[in-house]
C-alpha cells in the first residue's frame, strides 16, 4: 500500500515566509500560478500549541483551494512526513530570501507595421 506524500510549500506573501503542509499541489489552469489543496496541520491534541501554526490554521481553515504566484513561490519539496506549519519574517535572518528576476513580459503588436 502506497502512502500519500506530503508536500512542503514554502512561499513569500506580503514581507512574511509561509510554510505549510498540503496533500495534493499542481500547476494551474490559471497562468502563473500554483494551486495548493487539502491543507494539513498538526493535531489539537498535542500539548504545546504553536501560535504561528494556529494563525495558518485560522486563515486557512475555509479554504478549499489556494492559488499561490508562481513568482512567490520558494520551494516544494515532496516529504514522508508532516513538519510544523509556520510563518516567519522574511528578514529574520533564518536565511536571506531574495525573489529570483523576472523579465518584464513585453506585448507584442499583431499586424500591420508601422
């Protein structure tokens, strides 16, 4: 019997790093964006309750589906197990995280010249 994997999401929105944990993540139909489903955070039976994991689960918790820029997105990785959901400061010094460039996306003219 195969295990469903988890995948790690780790993406930049507004100054801050989220981290979440989802089962099912795939390229959208919608151009430059990730969608992320079936969220996945800890159990409210453990002890001690991370209150950066509670603010996800509170965001996140009517949610069906998130569709997350490609351009915010840091890495996915695909894990065994499911790790601790968190949001941490973009410059707090765990690791600088610096948005890769984009080239500007330039229109081009169909027809006749000028």
């Amino acid at each position: 019997m195969a295990i469903e994997p988890y995948y790690k999401v780790i993406f930049q929105n507004q100054k801050q790093i989220y981290e979440i944990y989802a089962r099912s993540i795939y390229q959208s139909d919608m151009w430059g964006f990730i969608e992320v489903e079936e969220f996945v955070f800890g159990e409210r039976t453990q002890l001690v309750v991370d209150p950066s994991e509670e603010k996800l689960k509170n965001e996140f918790k009517e949610v069906k589906r998130s569709y997350i820029p490609m351009h915010s997105i840091i890495r996915i990785d695909e894990v065994e197990n499911q790790g601790v959901s968190k949001i941490s400061e973009a410059g707090s010094g765990e690791g600088k995280v610096t948005n890769f460039p984009l080239p500007g996306i330039t229109p081009t003219r169909k027809g006749g010249d000028d």
